[in-house]
C-alpha cells in the first residue's frame, strides 16, 4: 500500500471510528426511605406491633433477552434483592427495625447496541414495609403524626443515536384502615423523561408530614413503598457508517487493482 492509499484508509478509519458513531442512553435512579416516624401526641405511646414484613424486590430486562427478577420478604428483620441483565440493573433493601427502604435501578445502553431496556426496585404493590402498630393512651381520637424523611437522586442522559429515557422515584404510605378518601397519607412522586440528545439530573432530600386522627388502642395497618424505575431506548443509525464503510471498501479495491496493473508485466506485440 503506497503513501496515498494509506492516507485514504487512515482518513476514511477516523470517519467510522466508535467515537464518530456514538450512541449511548444512561439513567440512574434511587430513593431512599430514611426512615418512618410515627408519632403520638403527649401523654400517648407508640407500639409497633411485631410482624412487620420487610420486603425487597427487584425486576431487570432488556430486549436483548435478559429477565431477571428477585423478591425477598423477612418478617422484623433486614432483607435486599438485586437484579442484573446485560443493560439493566435494580436493587433493594428493607429493614423493619429500622422503618427504612432503600430502592436503585439503572439502563446502560452503550453504542452502538440497537435495544431497550428496563428496571425497578420495589415495585411490589403490596410496599416494603407492611406492619400494624397502635397508639396507647386514654381513649378517644388523636391527633397522630406520619412523617417520612426521603433522598432521591434521578440522572438520565442520551448521546448519539439515544432516542429516550426515562427515570422514576415514588414513595407512598397508606393507612389501609381509614377512609380510602384519606389514603395515601404520604406521597411523592417525581418523573422525567428525555428524548435524543438531552440530559436531566435532579436530587432531593424532602421530608413528607401528615397528620391523622386516630382512635387510641385501636389497631391500625401501615404499607409503605418505595420505588425506583428506569428505563432507556437506544437506535443507531446505520446508515452513516455503513455507506462510510461501502465507500473505504470500494477505494481500497481500486488502488488494489491499480497497483496490480502498474506491476503487471508487459507483452511485446
């Protein structure tokens, strides 16, 4: 190969190199029940019963054929699931000594993968926090105090040929017990989504509190979830680096073939 040719190839490798065909979609996503208050009004006390159930559940799939999906459920003590497929990630604790949760799920789809991909944490309907507790004191209704302190942090990004992601933190608490006018107690919710080319970071620390009345020693159930969703769609086009390719392909025959000739011998007529 001459000095030309070797210009030519070196050129038309640059072009249809990885870094000219990028294409990438990244979300992150995790919610953190720090922990779960319940609090009596003065001259009443708290009992939670023993019982409460601690689940962790985690779900991971992508289109490449990857299903993946753990569930745990531990009653008064500390439990976690995880989930792992090619592009996707998910995992979750619970701990029922500690009224705490923790839920992360992740999409990694690298360039230059044509696929979808999905995962959550904890989104079993029935929460991973599932107990009962009571307020003991004189009888009556009181005013009791539910508060949640949360931490979320939600990142999502398409490059290239990313053509969506989206990310999903939810927390919510319910007293099965009451008025389902009343429920939930406590919620949040926070969604984003992206389309091509974009990028979304958000985190927080909120503190959620609602006040509720009660009877005193009267038995009531608590669920409380906390959820992490991700999700991510990544196309290439084709298109660009093939015809670049096609193109390469077609040069470097000609010069072949030119050389070929120019070394060819010749016949006398």
């Amino acid at each position: 190969m001459n000095k030309a040719t070797g210009r030519v190839v070196l050129g038309f490798a640059l072009l249809i190199s990885p870094a000219a065909a990028r294409a990438e979609v990244d979300v992150t996503t995790s919610m953190k029940l720090i922990q779960l208050q319940i609090l009596a009004p003065a001259g009443y006390s708290l009992m939670i019963f023993p019982g409460v159930l601690a689940t962790a559940s985690a779900t991971a799939q992508d289109s490449l054929g990857g299903n993946v999906g753990q569930s745990n459920t531990v009653p008064d003590g500390n439990t976690s699931a995880s989930a792992m497929t090619t592009l996707a990630s998910a995992g979750a604790t619970a701990s029922a000594p500690s009224l705490a949760a923790t839920a992360d799920s992740a999409v990694h789809i690298p360039q230059p993968v044509s696929a979808s991909a999905s995962s959550s944490a904890n989104g079993d309907p029935f929460g991973s926090l599932n107990g009962s507790f009571e307020i003991v004191g004189a009888m009556g209704p009181v005013s009791v105090t539910l508060t949640a302190m949360l931490d979320y942090n939600q990142f999502l990004q398409t490059t290239g040929d990313g053509q969506s992601a989206t990310s999903e933190v939810i927390f919510n608490l319910v007293l099965p017990d009451l008025d389902p006018n009343l429920n939930p107690i406590l919620f949040f919710d926070n969604l984003f989504a992206i389309g091509p080319n974009d990028f979304k970071s958000q985190s927080g620390i909120p503190t959620l509190s609602n006040s509720v009345m009660l009877d005193a020693n009267t038995p009531y159930s608590f669920i409380a979830d906390v959820d992490a969703e991700s999700s991510g769609l990544n196309v290439p086009e084709p298109s660009s680096w093939i015809l670049s390719l096609t193109v390469f392909v077609l040069i470097a025959l000609l010069f072949s073939r030119r050389e070929r000739t120019r070394g060819a011998p010749t016949t006398a007529g």
